[in-house]
C-alpha cells in the first residue's frame, strides 16, 4: 500500500501490504513479517493515526461451528437405549449454515441414574445441550444441567406439541402423557 493510498475503508485481502512497523502496529485482522504489516483477512482497513495502530475489519462474519463449551439446540434425529443423536441447528442464538451432528449418550444426561434414554427424549425433540467434546471430529454432547435438555417435546402418538403441566408432559389433542429430561424453560421461546 502506498502512502498515498494508506486511508481508512480501503479494500484488502489476506497478504495485502498494509504498512511497517516503523510506522504502526499490527492491529486486529492483521499480521507482521519481517518488520511489514499484512492484512490477515478480506476486509475494510482503519488507520488510526492518533495511536500509529492499523487493522483490518472483515466485511463476513465467521462461519458459525460448534466447539467444546459452547450450548447448542437441535432437533433429534434418532433415539437408541443407551445415545440419541441430534441435528445441531444453533450455537448459541446463532443459526448454523452446515450439517453438524451430536451424540448424547445416556452417562451424559443426568447427574443421577437414568435407565433409558427413551425416558429423556424421543425422535423430533428439540434440545439444548452443552458441547463437552469434540473427539475424531465428533460432538458429544451433555445435557447433565437444569437449563439442558429437551426445549419443546411432541407427543409420540399425534406429533402435537406437549405441555409441561405438574412436572409431566401431556398433550392437549390426546390426552397422552410421556415422560423426558426438559429445560427449567420448556416451551418458553425460541431456540
């Protein structure tokens, strides 16, 4: 970058020379080698002259992924005896843009002993569950807290959604009560 071009806002990809060390310090999205400053990512610059200091914002946001503490909600796509497996739909409040998939096995649901895992969800459950590892490109997942577990239940015999009424799931079209492991917030909002 010449310094007729060194102004804030201009338009840089990974590489791009954005000045020596003489003159700034590497700042966010940036690197330095050999004394020159790079622009780490594709993004707009900001020369802060005040404090001698560039950096490099990026015009698009990280790709959303897993990773081990992170709280994610899915739906559940298969429920065996001992693990079920969820489609994880969002980390956090962000929504993914690929296909990841979690395993919860049953030593992970609770802090007390459960016997199956048919009595902690069913297949179309939606979940939150804490990402406790991510082993071989694998997210196992845990829901062994108040806030984890199944967010919305559906009834097993009509696909309705249940309600959460004295500490039991019931479904208002036909009357059928199931039992899962549910979240202190059941029913109470987005995933």
């Amino acid at each position: 970058m010449s310094r007729s071009e060194r102004k804030s806002g201009q338009f840089v990809v990974p590489g791009d020379r954005l000045g020596v060390i003489e003159e700034f310090t590497s700042g966010p999205g940036t690197y330095v080698e050999h004394g020159t400053i790079y622009s780490k990512t594709t993004g707009r610059t900001l020369m802060d002259t005040l404090n001698k200091k560039v950096s490099v914002y990026p015009l698009v946001q990280a790709v959303g992924v897993p990773r081990v503490g992170s709280v994610v909600s899915g739906q559940v796509l298969d429920v065996k005896s001992k693990v079920g497996v969820l489609r994880i739909l969002n980390v956090g409040k962000r929504s993914l843009s690929g296909f990841f998939t979690g395993i919860l096995h049953i030593s992970d649901v609770s802090p007390s002993y459960v016997e199956t895992m048919f009595s902690v969800c069913k297949t179309g459950d939606i979940m939150r569950a804490k990402v406790i590892s991510d082993k071989n490109r694998t997210f196992y997942l845990s829901t062994a807290d108040k806030n984890l577990g199944v967010i919305y239940a559906f009834c097993s015999q009509c696909g309705h959604v249940m309600l959460l009424r004295r500490q039991r799931l019931e479904c208002s079209r036909c009357g059928n009560i199931e039992e899962r492991k549910v979240t202190s917030d059941y029913g109470e909002g987005a995933m």
